[in-house]
C-alpha cells in the first residue's frame, strides 16, 4: 500500500511538473546513493529515473535490490567496490568470486556496464592502498575475462580533482608529479582495457572557497564574458569544462589523448552551513538544469567539440544519513518522498552556457551476494582547498599562485 501511495503521488508530480523534467535525448548519468534510512525502495525509484530522462545510474556499491529493480529497464549500471575490499581484489579467486556473486547473476536482464575499483584512492595519501589499486583492477579484470564478461563490463576506478597539478589554462592541464608513476601504469591497463577515466569534478568548491573572486555565473553556466586560454585561442564561458579540458590535458602529457574520460560526479548542494556560500536551490537548479541542457544539445567541450560528454550528476537523492557539513545532505535531485528538491526549469529563462566554441567516499559491497547500501561520502572530499588569503589553483588548489579562476593574479597572504 505504501508503494501504491508513492506512486499515485509520483504520477501526480508527473502531470504537474511538465516541462521542468528533462527529456531521454540527455542521456544523464546520475549517482544513486543510498546513506540514508529514509529512500524510497528502488522499484519506486526506477520512474523518478526515467523522468529526469537518465539514462545511466552510478552506484557505490552493487546492491542486489537496485539491480533487480532496474532489471529490463535499459538503464546502464556502474557498480562499485569500497576502498576496503581492494586488498581482497588482488586475489585471483576472491575476485572470481565476487563477480559470480555480485555481477554475474544480474546480466544480461540489468545492464551492468563498467565496475568502480576504489574512489580517490591516490589522493587519501594511503600507500598501501595506492598500491593495491591497480592490482585490483587487474584482478577484477581477470576474473572478468575468464567468466567471459570482460566485453561487456570494463574496470576503472574514480579520481579526485587533486590528481591535477596545473589547470589553468586549460592546455597546461598536468598530472601531479609524484602520481606520474601510478597513473601511468593505470592508465596503460585502462587503455588496454579499453575503460574510460573517471573524474569527480566540483565547481562550487571554487565558488565556495572564494565567491568574491570566482564569478557566480562561470560557475553556473550562466551567461559570462568567459576567457581565452591564451596558448589555445579557445574560449571557455564555465568552469566545468575548464577542468573537463585539463584533464584531458593531462592525459595528453602522458600519452593518453584517446583515452575516454566521464566526470564520474558534479552537482551542487541545494542546502548548506552558514560558511558554504552559494549553497541555494535556486543555484543547484541552475547549475544542474543548465548542466542537463548542454547535455541535450550534445554538446561537447571547447578543446574536444565533437567529443560526447559524459557526466555523472550528484546525486539522485539528498541523504539524510551522510556525515559533514549541511551540503553534503542535500545535493539530490530529489527528495526522500519523491518529489524535487527543485525545480529544474529546463525550459525556463535560465541561459545555459557551454556552446560549441565555449566552455565527477567509496561504496562497501561485501564480497558475499547481498549488499547493504552504499556507505560511500561523495560529494566533497579532496577536490579543493581554498581559503581567503591562500595561495591556490581556483581549480586544482596544487599550484603556488593565486587565481581567481580567470586570470593568475599575484598572491598575497
């Protein structure tokens, strides 16, 4: 009865709502997370899914009840292994035998398409974890091969921001130094592999670590001047794909300019403390409604125009249950009860930027077939560090000036 209820209010939310809710030809990502006690079951998730016109959903961990719900949707799964179990991973068998308990018996009815390994392990300055990541992957990717999988689910694991050591401009995008090595031998298994780099990539963490430098409206996607990279000539008018390009600056400097590369989470909170400033509904609808406009017009960046974009929203629900600051409970697109913690209007004055020519902790899957929810934090660990008077990268927060996101300016603490 109380599913009949949710969706008889969901149907209803539907008919009112109109154009605020985006259409399929967006094919947004979105990331399910569930630290919360007080989500609707995942049968009554899969039409809010459908009605943001999601195409694909981002766990952290691999929930059997998810992935039966979705089972004949269409909708493409990334599941996720915690940081914990990566140790486990570097075992052949264990690998085996996780995949035959937590993957296997979900194809071909849920699409599951790629598995996380990790999140942000080589920015959590844990060497011993650093130095099972890969080993994890290659296990996972073993074990992947010898059930006959490996064509259809690919291994990857997410990165931080932070991995960067130069953005601005965006064509002197550069790794850090001391993460050259790992990366590099990552990024070789993953080209073989033939799975795409994952970045979480937040721009209100610029915003909020120095509003009175940072331009709202670069942030959001809203109508700007912009700036040139000078060594480019390309014009960039929001931060997002600023960052989007300096990564794959970076992977160029490495070798790897056609490695694929999805922003594995973005989104910005509706709510926050009295110091997270710019943390409004009125910014989250315009950051992620204009983010799911540039989308639709499949669009892509400045430095890879005819590239798909491919990003991850976080998230679908704000989760009551996370620890941190206020922000980190309200960056869903929804709310517990299903109806929006916006409204997204799509449709309405907002001006999406990003045009042709302008410009995403850890899950904790066991290794056995049931799954609790996700006990990954998202959102907001590692991604900046700025502060007033801080020399800083509005972008990376790595490099020994101060910027204010635009231009370099002198620094003075």
């Amino acid at each position: 009865m109380a599913s009949d209820r949710f969706l008889r209010c969901f149907s209803l939310l539907i008919l009112l709502s109109g154009p605020a809710l985006v259409t399929a030809s967006s094919s947004i990502g979105i990331n399910y997370g569930q630290i919360a006690n007080n989500l609707p079951s995942p049968d009554d998730v899969v039409p809010l899914v459908k009605s943001v016109g999601a195409t694909r959903l981002k766990l952290y961990d691999a929930d059997p009840r998810v992935l039966k719900a979705f089972a004949g949707t269409g909708i493409e799964f990334t599941v996720g292994l915690g940081n914990e179990y990566l140790a486990r991973m570097r075992d052949p068998a264990q690998a085996l035998a996780w995949l035959k308990s937590n993957i296997q018996p979900y194809l071909p009815s849920t699409k599951i398409t790629c598995i996380t390994v990790g999140n942000e392990v080589l920015t959590l300055n844990d060497t011993s974890l650093t130095a099972d990541v890969l080993p994890a992957m290659q296990g996972l990717q073993g074990a992947l091969a010898k059930l006959g999988l490996d064509d259809q689910v690919t291994v990857t694991t997410p990165h931080s921001l932070a991995v960067l050591e130069t953005s601005y401009p965006p064509s002197a995008g550069a790794f850090r130094r001391d993460l050259a090595a790992p990366l590099t031998e990552i990024l070789k298994f993953q080209a073989k592999a033939g799975s795409p780099f994952l970045i979480n990539a937040y721009p209100f963490f610029a915003y909020k670590g120095n509003p009175r430098q940072v331009p709202l409206d670069f942030v959001l996607f809203e109508s700007n001047p912009g700036e040139v990279d000078p060594s480019t000539g390309l014009h960039y008018d929001n931060m997002l794909f600023a960052q989007i390009d300096a990564v794959h600056s970076a992977l160029a400097s490495l070798g790897f300019r056609n490695l694929t590369l999805h922003i594995s989470e973005t989104g910005w909170p509706s709510r926050g403390d009295a110091d997270e400033v710019g943390a409004t509904p009125e910014n989250a609808r315009k950051y992620n409604g204009n983010l799911m406009k540039i989308m639709a017009q499949k669009k892509g960046t400045p430095m890879r125009p005819n590239g798909d974009l491919n990003v991850y929203v976080f998230a679908l629900f704000n989760e009551n249950m996370k620890t941190g600051p206020t922000s980190e409970r309200n960056y869903g697109l929804f709310k517990p009860d299903g109806t929006p913690a916006y409204a997204l209007a799509l449709n309405g004055s907002s001006d999406a930027g990003g045009n042709g020519t302008i410009p995403t902790k850890s899950g904790s899957p066991p290794l056995a077939a049931e799954t609790p929810a996700s006990t990954s934090t998202g959102s907001s660990t590692g991604y900046l560090a700025i502060s007033s008077g801080v020399c800083g990268d509005l972008i990376s927060g790595k490099m020994p000036f101060c910027s204010n996101s635009l231009r370099l300016v002198p620094c003075y603490n």
